[in-house]
C-alpha cells in the first residue's frame, strides 16, 4: 500500500512540475511579447535600419558595386561615387535620386556607392581609392571623366538634374533643354514590340 501512495504521489510531484515549467515559459514569453518594441526606423530620422538602397530605392543592384574604383579608372569609364552611411535621413532620402541616375546611366557609367564606415582609417591615400576624395561629410557626391578628373564634388542633396547635366557633358549629349525627356517604357510596349 505505501508503494501505491508513494507511486502515486511521484506522479503527481512530476505533474505539478511539468504545469509550474509551462506557466513560467508561458509567462516568460508574454513578458517579452510586451517588452518588444516595435521597429522605429524609417527614412526621417537617422536609426539603422538596413542598407538604403535596398530599403528605401528599392535597389540592391548598387550594393556591392560592380566594379571598384580602380577598375572604373583603368577602364576610362565616367564614374559617380556616392559617400553615405546607412543610418542617416539625408542619405535615406538621397538614395533614390541615386537610383534614378542608375536608370538612366548605369550601363554608359560606374555607379560605386561608398559607406564611409568602411574606408579604413589612413594619412594618405592614393587616386585610386575611395577614401581620397572622401571630404567628411554625407551624402556626398563625387563625379569623375573618362581621364580621371573630378567634375563635380559636393555635399549635401545634389539634384538629379545637376548630376544629368554633368553626365550629358561627360557623355557628349544634348543638354536636357534640347531633347525630349527621358521616361522609361511600360512592359507593354516591349511586348507589343515582340509580337509585332
């Protein structure tokens, strides 16, 4: 008869054992539910949030660049750097002007997107490194030519059409008051161009 009880009583120890871990992790899981904070980043202020031209362009084919800085120069291409750092709004926003110019440039120029967090700490660095045209502040913009010389370099916000009139001298273009705008086609068109 004392086997019984005692069987009986080890059940019951394991029972309430098992009911008192489940409440705890029960609670333990609200408790962290209700400590959460919900993500607070977004493009007017200056959290982190995720690389920028994936978040707020909508364009992760500028992160990592194709080509360095070195490449782009030895090959005589036009190049526009771009010096940000992912948890600025001003970089946030300027991300997408960066994107249009990838629209329209991005296969006639080098687009090399620069996070400054990265450009290691040096007294000197050659042309042929981002961090030589680095002038400490972002966004920052760095257009170079064909023959290596800077033609613009500014800091802050520079419009889009600043940036479209550069290359177009760069480039050999007529300047944007003597050609239609450029606007990209709709996906019918290139369809209707197919079956025709």
């Amino acid at each position: 008869m004392n086997s019984i009880k005692w069987l009986f009583l080890q059940k019951k120890i394991i029972a309430d054992w098992h009911r008192l871990v489940s409440k705890c992790l029960v609670l333990l899981a609200c408790l962290l539910i209700i400590s959460m904070q919900p993500a607070l980043a977004g493009i007017k202020d200056d959290r982190y949030d995720g690389n920028i031209f994936v978040v707020y362009a909508g364009n992760g084919s500028l992160v990592p660049p194709r080509e360095t800085l070195a490449q782009a120069l030895k090959e005589h291409k036009p190049i526009i750097l771009l010096f940000y750092v992912d948890d600025s709004s001003d970089c946030k926003e300027y991300a997408i002007v960066l994107s249009q110019v990838q629209a329209y440039y991005g296969r006639a120029t080098e687009i090399i997107p620069v996070d400054v967090d990265i450009i290691p700490p040096q007294q000197t660095y050659e042309p042929t490194e981002p961090g030589y045209y680095y002038s400490g502040g972002v966004p920052q913009v760095v257009m170079i030519n064909q023959s290596g010389q800077v033609v613009l370099n500014q800091k802050g916000q520079v419009p889009y059409e600043d940036i479209d009139d550069k290359f177009r001298e760069m480039l050999d273009l007529l300047p944007r008051t003597e050609t239609t705008e450029l606007k990209r086609r709709a996906f019918n068109e290139f369809s209707s161009e197919l079956s025709k």
